[in-house]
C-alpha cells in the first residue's frame, strides 16, 4: 500500500472543527437516552430535571452555544493510519493548534491550569489536549474528542482488587463508586468502567468506553449481561438527576475488559455527566 500524505493543517482545521461542534451539538445517541430515561423516571421532579435538560441542549443547538460552561479539558482519542504520513508539522503541535483555535473561535471556557503544585496559571488555550495515539492499518485518521469536564472526572476512581474478589467485587467497587459520587457528576450520567490490564491501562480503557455510542451492549455476551446487572442496580441507589432522587441515575454502564496479570485485578471507573460530549471525524 502506498504512502498518503496528510498536512498538518489539516489535521488543526479539523480539532478546531471538532472542540466546537462536540461543545454545542449533544450526541443524537445520548439525546436519545435522555428521552428514554425521562419517559422512564418515577419521580415528577426529576422528569421536570430531564426535560430542562433536553431544553439545554435544543437551545445551545439552535444558538450554537457551549452545553455546558464548562467545557472541559480536550481528550482525544486518535485511530493513525501506520500509512499516513504527515507533512508540513508536527502532529501533536498541530492537534494542539486546533484544540487552542477551537476553544478562542469557539468563545469555549479555556479550563487548562499550569503550575499545579504552586500558583494554578490558567494557559488561556485550553491546551495542551489529553491525547491517546493507537496505530492502526490504513491510510486514514479517525479523531474523536471528549471534552470531559471536571465534576464528573472527579469522581473517577481506581481500585487495586485482589483475583479472589472476582466478579462481584468489581460490580461491588463501580456501584460504590457511583453511590460516593452522588450528585457530583451531574446524573444522568454514563458510566465508564474496565477491568483488567494493569492500573494505567484499566483507566485509559474505562475513559474509552464512554465513547461507545449510549446504551451499545458490549459485543460479548458474558460483559453485556454485566453491564446489565450494574446499571439495574446504579439504578437503585436513588441518587435520580441532579441528585435529586429518582430511578434514573445512569443512562448506561458501559465495560472494556482485558487479559490480567494472574496476581491482578485492577478496576477503574470513568463517569461522564448528562451532557456525554463526544465528535468524531474521519481524515
């Protein structure tokens, strides 16, 4: 297969398209969701909460105005062809170019700090972008942002199981985490979760999975009907929208698993907020 070029500014013009879109334009998939959930909710007021909700989204739609004010920090998750070849820049430069236009064109809240020990300086570009690389054959580029916002990543968490715990202590370790969250994410929320791999791994894979498209099962049978069971009982907690109370504190649960060491069970937990921001473009 031959070569295929792809300009650096390319790549810029499309993350600039993408932190714009992705911040005004809530997903069809998690749109759907909300719909689902409030024709589903017991509780009139948190039926009253989702609507407000759906409200939000139609009018920052129409006006192309932010979601949410917080816009989050730029998470990307990013497909490279082992066959393309960038030419005229350097590529994570350029997705941070992108990032930078988006969140200034975009009039987006630029939420990026330095000096995290000391002072907290605001960089005023929102950059530089959280971004994950996996090679993959082809000649193409799939990008998808997550601006992912600080309340809901707040509340990740990690948990270092032992192998004995098995099934039901990782159902027990992302239901917990989910009760100590509470309102804080802002529910209804999607929650992200991996089991396996080692601690970095199980956290990259459970952000991940808030990609998948809301309420998609996992394709294997045996993780599907798990997601299943942590999602009926996120759903009684009660915590409901906006911690109001209610039977609908998750839309979805959504779980990546991955070969382990045998002396290992690492579990991680990602939540993502009602306002589950996500946009994909193909280069």
């Amino acid at each position: 297969m031959s070569i295929r070029e792809v300009a650096a500014s390319q790549i810029t013009e499309t993350v600039e398209k993408l932190c714009m879109e992705a911040n005004y334009y809530l997903p069809e998939d998690t749109y759907t969701a909300l719909e689902r959930a409030r024709a589903a909710e017991a509780s009139p007021l948190c039926r009253e909460i989702i609507g407000d909700i759906l409200k939000n989204a139609d009018i920052a739609r129409e006006k192309q105005m932010p979601i949410c004010q917080d816009t989050g920090i730029a998470v990307l998750f990013v497909e490279l062809g082992q066959d393309v070849h960038i030419v005229g820049g350097d590529f994570r430069k350029a997705v941070d170019e992108g990032v930078a236009r988006g969140y200034r064109n975009g009039y987006l809240r630029k939420s990026t700090q330095d000096h995290v020990l000391t002072e907290r300086v605001n960089r005023g570009d929102n950059t530089p972008a959280v971004c994950h690389i996996e090679i993959v054959p082809g000649t193409d580029i799939r990008i998808t942002i997550c601006p992912k916002g600080g309340g809901s990543e707040n509340m990740s968490a990690l948990g270092m199981l032992t192998p004995s715990q098995g099934r039901e202590g990782v159902k027990r370790f992302i239901v917990e985490t989910v009760s100590r969250a509470g309102g804080n994410p802002c529910p209804p929320i999607i929650v992200g979760c991996a089991a396996g791999g080692t601690a970095e791994q199980a956290m990259l894979l459970a952000k991940k999975a808030l990609c998948r498209p809301v309420g998609q099962p996992n394709p294997d049978g045996e993780v599907a009907a798990f997601e299943r069971e942590v999602l009926d009982e996120v759903n009684r907690l009660g915590i409901g929208a906006q911690g109001f109370g209610g039977t609908q504190t998750a839309l979805a649960v959504h779980m990546l698993t991955h070969p382990v060491h045998l002396a290992s069970l690492p579990v991680a937990v990602n939540l993502q907020c009602h306002a589950a921001r996500h946009r994909t473009a193909v280069i």
